[in-house]
C-alpha cells in the first residue's frame, strides 16, 4: 500500500511564525507539534553544520572534473573555500542553497504541512511584495553603506577575473541570501513557534542561532549579525512573509561584494571576522530603517500579515 502524506494548512488567522501548527493559538500547545519542532531543529542544524559542506565539496569536485582535473582534488577546494576563484563562491552559495530543500522538505514531510506556507501567510512567495522591498532595500542600505565609509567614493580597482564573479555574484547571491532566510526565518522561526506560543522568543532564538553559526565573529560583528537575525525576524512577523528580509539580504550582499570586487578583493568579505563598533551601529541602523520603510509599505498596500 502506497504512503501517502495528509498535507494540512495551518489555523486561520496566526501570524508567520505560526504556520505549523494544527490547533489555534487560544488552544494548548499540541505535544506532537512541540515533538515534531525540537526533531526538526536538531535535523535542519545537523545538516547546516555537516549536509552544506558536503553539498559544497561536490559542487566543487564537479568544477574541478569539468575544469580537467587541474593539480588535486583537495588543493582546489582550498582554493574554493577562500574565495580566491569565483568557482568558489558558486559552490558554496549552491550548497547553501540546499538549505532551501532541506526547510521545504521538513516542513511537508515531518510537519506535514504544504510547503507554501514556508513562504508567506498568503500562502506562497509574492514576488511583487518582494521587489518593492528590493528597491527600498537598494535606496536604504546603500544610502547607509555610503555614510558609513564617510560619504567617500573608493578608488576602483577591479580584481581579476572581475567580469566572471559579476556573473556569479549576480546569479548566485539571490540563491544564497534566499537559503538563509528560509532556513533561519523560514524554518527555525516556524519550528520554534509550534512549540513556544511567544511570539518573541523564537525571533530572538533564530537570531542567535544566525548569528553564532556564521562562525568565528569579535563581538560587534556578532551583534551586527544578531540585530540582523532580529530585523529579518520581525518583518517575517508584521508583514507575514520572508520576502522583505529576503530582499534585503539580498540587496546587503550585493553590495557587500560587488564593492570588494571593484575596489579589493572578495576574498577579504568571506575571512572578515572583526567589525568596528560604529560600523555595527551604521549597519543595525540602516536594517532597522528599511524594516520602517518595508512596514510602511505594507501598511500602505494593506499586504495581509495573517492566514485567511
């Protein structure tokens, strides 16, 4: 006999990180969503911590077949993992974006509900929603990004190869800034909220969970990454989707290496583990403000924010 999964929606009128559960918020907590949530966690963090490398080694092990097999195996994938070559940044953002199949594929099999959920409140991805967060994000974050180089305009020094990692970065970045959100604010908040009915702690628990995988940090940096994670976390909530903080991953990253690229070296954007205090402050500052801009929007467009 066939097994066939019994996919459900989630309760009418909840907010983001509700869209696992079966019963209403002014119900009990169901112990098998709790129990479904904390396998859920440990899995989706096992495989961000062991499944992604995995996927990148073989993203890159078939560039270095494709490539003619240029020295070893191993020392070409050193050479992925610093950046020094745009393959690099190709494996790596396609093995983050297992991530994406990963939180897709917990939510349908193991919750059993309809993957559309994952996205937004609607349900589904509204890509209309998103590409207005995308202009605010490049008007904001750019804006806050200029000043805090001191309103300079850096000298342009393109690295090598600077045509082929404008490609990747174009074609890649939107997959890898996608990958995290749907895993952080997708797939972490909604597990957390099936068992927690505080609206609160599973948006400050996915963001220290984002900020403290992204590896060794000095405090500012690491409070930067938080407040990020806090950011992205609120608008999944009072705009009902991942699109906003999707959008502005995507915009924050963009410039992140298209002006390393321009004016230095990506590599150095990928081994940066320290940030000033007043570049942390700039940079919470310019999220927060986009956050304002994309919940004024909302308000302005009436975009729904709960299930039907």
């Amino acid at each position: 006999m066939a097994f066939k999964l019994k996919l459900k929606d989630p309760p009418a009128d909840v907010t983001y990180p509700y869209v696992l559960l079966r019963a209403p918020l002014s119900e009990p907590p169901v112990m098998s969503e709790a129990v479904k949530g904390m396998v859920g966690l440990l899995i989706a963090m096992l495989f961000f911590m062991f499944g992604v490398a995995y996927v990148m080694v073989g993203v890159g092990a078939t560039i270095w077949q494709i490539e003619g097999q240029p020295g070893s195996m191993s020392d070409f994938l050193l050479t992925l993992t610093t950046f020094t070559k745009p393959e690099g940044m190709l494996a790596r953002h396609l093995g983050m974006g297992s991530l994406i199949v990963v939180a897709f594929a917990l939510v349908t099999l193991l919750h059993q509900t309809r993957g559309r959920w994952l996205s937004s409140v609607q349900p589904g991805f509204r890509w209309r929603w998103a590409f207005i967060c995308f202009l605010a994000g490049l008007v904001v974050i750019g804006a806050f990004a200029w000043a805090s180089s001191g309103f300079t305009i850096l000298p342009i020094k393109p690295q090598a190869d600077f045509g082929v990692w404008l490609v990747v970065i174009i074609l890649t970045v939107p997959i890898q800034a996608a990958a995290e959100e749907y895993f952080f604010r997708g797939y972490l908040l909604a597990a957390l909220g099936s068992s927690a009915r505080s609206k609160w702690l599973p948006i400050i628990a996915s963001a220290l969970l984002f900020a403290v995988f992204h590896g060794t940090q000095n405090w500012a940096l690491f409070t930067e990454r938080f407040g990020f994670g806090m950011v992205a976390g609120v608008l999944a909530l009072y705009t009902g989707g991942l699109e906003a903080s999707i959008a502005v991953h995507t915009v924050n990253n963009l410039y992140a290496y298209l002006v390393a690229g321009l004016t230095s070296s990506i590599a150095q954007v990928i081994s940066t583990t320290e940030l000033t205090w007043l570049t942390a402050i700039f940079d919470i500052t310019g999220y927060a403000l986009f956050a304002l801009a994309a919940l004024w929007f909302a308000q302005k467009l009436k975009l729904p924010n709960t299930t039907p």
